[in-house]
C-alpha cells in the first residue's frame, strides 16, 4: 500500500521571540531577537509528511490577508496540495505567539482566527472532491473546532481511511471523537487530561489512575476499552515523551519506543514533525512499531534546527538517523 496523506488542521504564522529564558508570571523579560515562521499544527504536519515523500493534501482556512497568502504559498512550496485550502472572506489567518529559550523550551498562546471557522459541513465535499479512499490516512490536529475535527475523522475512517488524531490541544475531546480515530498521539500530559475528562463523562471511579502520578499505560488504556460513553481509540494510543521517545499502548501490549540522542536547539514543531511522520509510515503499511519508531526519530531530528518546521527532516535524513 501507498497511499496519500490528507492533513485536517490549523494554518497559522508564527511570531517568536528567543531569548534567554522564559517570563515567569506577570514578568517581562526583555533582550529577546525575534522572528517570523509559518506555522499551525496542522500545516507543520503537513510539511513533515510531505518532506518524507507522501502526497499531501490541506484542508483547511486561513483569512483573505497577507498572513494568509504567505501561509498558501509556503505550502504550496513544500509539495502540499492547497487546492482545499480555504481562504474566508474577512477573516484573520491565525497567529501563534511562542516564546524560546536558550535550552529550546517553549511557550506558545495561538489565536485561531480563519482555523475557528472552518466549519464540519465543509469536510464532506472536500474528502468527496478528495476521493478520501482506503490505503490513505486522515491526519486530524485540534487547533479547529471540535465538531469539525469529529466529522473529519468519522467522515475519514467511513471513507476506508485510517485515521490519526493529535489531540492537542485536548480539552473538550469526548468518546464521540476518540472512537472516529484510530491511532492517537498525546504527550503526557495531554493522556492525563483525556483520560479524566473520560472519568467524568462515563461515571467510573477512576480518579486514582488519571492523578498526576499515573501509570501511563493503564490511562492510555482507559481510553481503549469502551466505557458507557461509547467505544475507544479504534487501534493505538501513542504517548510521545519527548526526548525520551514514546509508548506505544494497543489492547494487548505496551511498548517503550526510544529516541536518539540529539542536541536540541529549538522544541517548537517536534510533535508535528512525529506525528507528520507516523502518518506517513502507516501510509506506507509500515507495523506500528516501527511507524512509531520513525516517528520518534523524525520528532528528535526536528529539534535540532531553529523554527518549527526547518529542522523537519527529509527522507534521506531520516533514513540516515535510522541507520545509525
């Protein structure tokens, strides 16, 4: 199998500020250099897979400004289909601020702008126009309304797609849109947040194993197992753990997955360029094990260049990263 990837998510620019640490409460911290990236979850996974080879398609909205232009044509230029681009009428591209310091942590407050109007009623056509197929994956980011995310998976997984979900960030995620997906990515934290939001909607005593010191394993799980909510996660929950790689969680097993070391100048776009990768390698029929493999490398390699999406790699990079 050889199939596309079909992105469903957030167009943004990016205005950074690098400097040598980052403000504590109600601090300014002044010295900073600033820069101008194009960004968006949505749009950087977009990126990562492309550079790795796969077909691209984008949908998705920016506004009618030059944000917006900018955003399209930057795209375009990395091989991404734009042609389901949306550009609204009166409507502001999305701006994320983020704030970088000198070991290469981040900050990051977005203003959704056009990404918050992008509304469920357009996913249907464009997959049709798409001819959304089996052999394709669906990669769904949360940086849009939460209905629209829901019909892109379900509409997605009823096409013959597999379908992959960011779930970041993951507020407001119920069993509707966890059972359309069948691979997830969280990082820790983000696990944490689904799986008690999960407790309380289903009813279950369940608190213990969602506190901040819970196991990891059993969270992701909770996620799986169908609850009086609804179903679970279709296939896997993959827990990205920074600089430590990820578990992969599946009914029946979990897998510690490492990274390689790396000197990491700048965090900002490294769970993107994972996830832009894990969707390419299940694309390409790659087992999950080594879909996740790849992808952690991808997400270590993206670290190691300024920008959210400069350091995302190609594949002879990756590949080269494997062998070693």
């Amino acid at each position: 199998m050889s199939g596309r990837i079909v992105v469903v998510g957030s167009v943004n620019v990016d205005l950074v500020i690098r400097g040598e640490r980052l403000p504590t409460q109600g601090e300014t911290v002044a010295g900073g250099a600033f820069e101008r990236h194009h960004g968006g979850k949505g749009g950087n996974q977009a990126v990562a897979a492309a550079r790795l080879g796969r077909p691209v398609l984008f949908v998705g909205a920016v506004g009618d400004d030059d944000f917006g232009s900018g955003a399209r044509s930057a795209l375009a230029a990395e091989g991404v289909d734009v042609s389901f681009l949306q550009t609204l009428e009166g409507a502001a591209t999305g701006v994320a601020l983020i704030l970088v310091d000198e070991r290469g942590e981040n900050l990051i407050s977005v203003a959704s702008g056009a990404n918050a109007l992008l509304e469920p009623g357009s996913i249907g056509p464009a997959f049709d126009r798409i001819a959304v197929h089996a052999g394709d994956v669906v990669l769904v980011c949360h940086e849009l309304p939460t209905a629209t995310v829901r019909e892109a998976l379900r509409v997605g997984r009823e096409s013959g797609a597999r379908t992959v979900f960011n779930p970041a960030p993951a507020d407001g995620i119920d069993r509707t849109v966890l059972s359309a997906a069948d691979v997830i990515s969280p990082n820790r934290g983000e696990l944490l947040t689904l799986a008690a939001t999960d407790d309380r909607r289903s009813g279950r005593a369940l608190a213990s194993r969602v506190a901040p010191g819970a196991d990891v394993a059993r969270a992701a799980r909770m996620l799986l197992e169908p609850s009086p909510g609804g179903p679970g996660v279709g296939e896997a929950v993959v827990v990205t753990h920074g600089p430590a790689g990820a578990l992969l969680v599946t009914p029946e097993s979990a897998l510690d997955v490492p990274s390689i070391d790396v000197v990491a100048v700048d965090t900002t776009g490294a769970g993107d360029a994972f996830n832009g990768a894990l969707a390419v390698a299940l694309a390409e029929d790659r087992s999950l094990q080594d879909a996740v493999r790849r992808a952690v490398v991808a997400g270590a390699l993206a670290t190691t260049r300024v920008g959210a999406r400069e350091g995302m790699p190609t594949t002879t990079e990756l590949e080269a990263a494997l062998a070693r």
